[in-house]
C-alpha cells in the first residue's frame, strides 16, 4: 500500500492526465461519471479533485453547464482551466477552511480518483450536504499514492454505508486484468433528518446495487479468464499445427529415394531450406 502524498506529487506527474480526454486512461471512468449524472443538464456540480478536467470535459460535451472544480494541485488545475476554459477551477485544499463554501449550492459532487488517496475521506464525504447525489470512483488495486483499496463493492459500503445510500455500482475493468478493477458508483448523501421509510428504501436500494455490482464483477474475472483460456487455446492450435507440418514433411523425406551419401536428417535439412528459399 502507499502512502499520501502532497500537491507537489501530481504536479510532477503530469504526462498521462495530460491525456486529450479521447485518449485518457481514466476516459471509461469519465464516461460512467456522465452515465450516472442526473439529467438536468444545469444541475449544480461540484468536482472535488477535479485534476487536469479530463471529467470536465466528458461532462461539458453531455451538455452540463452548472460545473466548479477544485483541487489542490496547481499545475493540474493550470491545466484544466486551458483544457475547459468554460468552467470555472480553482486551486483549493479539501480539508483545509477554503473548501467548505465550494459545497454550498451544489447538488451533484463528482469524487473521482480521490477517496482512496488520502486517509480523510470521510471528512470529505461530510462536507456534503445531506440529499446530495454523489457520484465516486475506488480502485481494487494498490499503488504509490494509495493509501486504501477495495476489493470488492460489499468493502465500498462497508466503509461509506454510514454517510452514503449507495443505490448503483458500475464495475469497470482494466483489459486483461481480473484484479484491476475500479467501481464507479452513484449515491445519496444521508443524514438524520430523513424519515424511517426513506432510510430504509435506501437500505433496499443499497443492498440490491451490490448484489448486482457483486454479479458484474464476477461476470468480468469470467470473461477475462475465458478470454485468457481462448487465447491459450490459439497458442495450442499454431503448436500442432507447426508439428503437423514437420511431421508431413519428414514423411515426404522419407518417401524419397536415398541418394547415395544421403542420410535422412539431410533430406530434411534440404527441404526446410528450400522452404525457406521460397518465402
């Protein structure tokens, strides 16, 4: 597992965020984040962490106009201010006094690439006002500025099923990769106000996105392994057929009359070069 890291760390590794969004690693993420938006194209978003605004960017082409980011790294902000200059970004550290205001008026919070870097989600996830929809994003893989992973969707609402009604979890998985995976998923701020048959529709909700999150996720290692087996199976099927033309051509050399000083393993040297010769 890795540790946090400050701003100075993402603003020396800037090459792949840099990434035109049509080319961005992260672009399947961006383009769940819009899949899981509400559809009021001026619903009020706020993006926390918003990076180099590669997610900005799938979100102004669904048509979203109502849009503020943050983060705390200036030369990724820098960055998402030319990439989107009809957004508005700012510099700003999430846990420091600055943020809270960034939360006021928003009804949609986007969190993506964020939760698992640093050792104060959940301080993050309270800044947002109850009823909020968030849409979040966390890996199942470790790496040098990850300080959590999740294994699996039940680990995403064993660790944020107090703050957060998570109602859809979209499994999203490196190609090739059975433990490269990351869930995208859409929630609910909650909160004590609301009425015992809201928490407990939540609860519904909740429980029935992770037995569907559950299923994808397994469906996904199948596909992979499937994909891996096909693969193995090609391999096989160019081995035999690789032996099957030695085999072929050994009989051919011994079918042929033995010239005098000839041996066997000479004819058959012959024959492979005069196949080659014809390449």
């Amino acid at each position: 597992m890795g540790t946090e890291q400050p701003a100075e760390f993402y603003d020396a590794r800037m090459e792949r965020v840099s990434l035109p969004y049509e080319e961005s690693p992260w672009r399947a993420v961006y383009d769940t984040v819009v899949s899981l938006m509400p559809p009021e194209p001026a619903i009020p978003i706020l993006d926390v962490g918003c990076g180099t605004g590669r997610c900005a960017e799938a979100l102004r082409r669904a048509g979203y106009t109502d849009y503020a980011g943050f983060d705390f790294s200036p030369a990724r902000v820098a960055e998402a201010a030319t990439y989107v200059p009809q957004f508005e970004f700012s510099v700003v550290d999430v846990f420091s006094d600055a943020a809270a205001p960034h939360f006021e008026n928003r009804s949609a919070f986007v969190v993506t690439e964020v939760l698992e870097h640093v050792e104060g989600d959940l301080e993050i996830i309270r800044l947002i006002p109850e009823g909020g929809v968030v849409i979040f994003s966390v890996p199942t893989f470790d790496s040098e500025g990850h300080v959590r992973s999740f294994p699996t969707p039940s680990s995403v609402q064993e660790r944020y099923g107090e703050l957060l009604a998570i109602d859809e979890i979209r499994v999203l998985a490196k190609p090739g990769s059975t433990d490269r995976k990351t869930f995208v998923c859409r929630a609910v701020r909650t909160g004590t106000t609301a009425p015992a048959h809201e928490l407990a529709a939540a609860r519904d909700r909740t429980a029935s996105a992770l037995r569907v999150a559950e299923l994808d996720a397994a469906v996904t290692d199948l596909q992979v392994q499937c994909a891996e087996q096909q693969k193995q199976i090609e391999r096989l099927r160019r081995r035999v057929r690789r032996q099957a033309r030695r085999v072929n051509e050994l009989e051919q050399a011994r079918s042929e009359p033995l010239a005098e000083g000839s041996s066997l393993p000479q004819r058959v040297a012959a024959r492979v070069r005069a196949r080659i010769s014809r390449r």
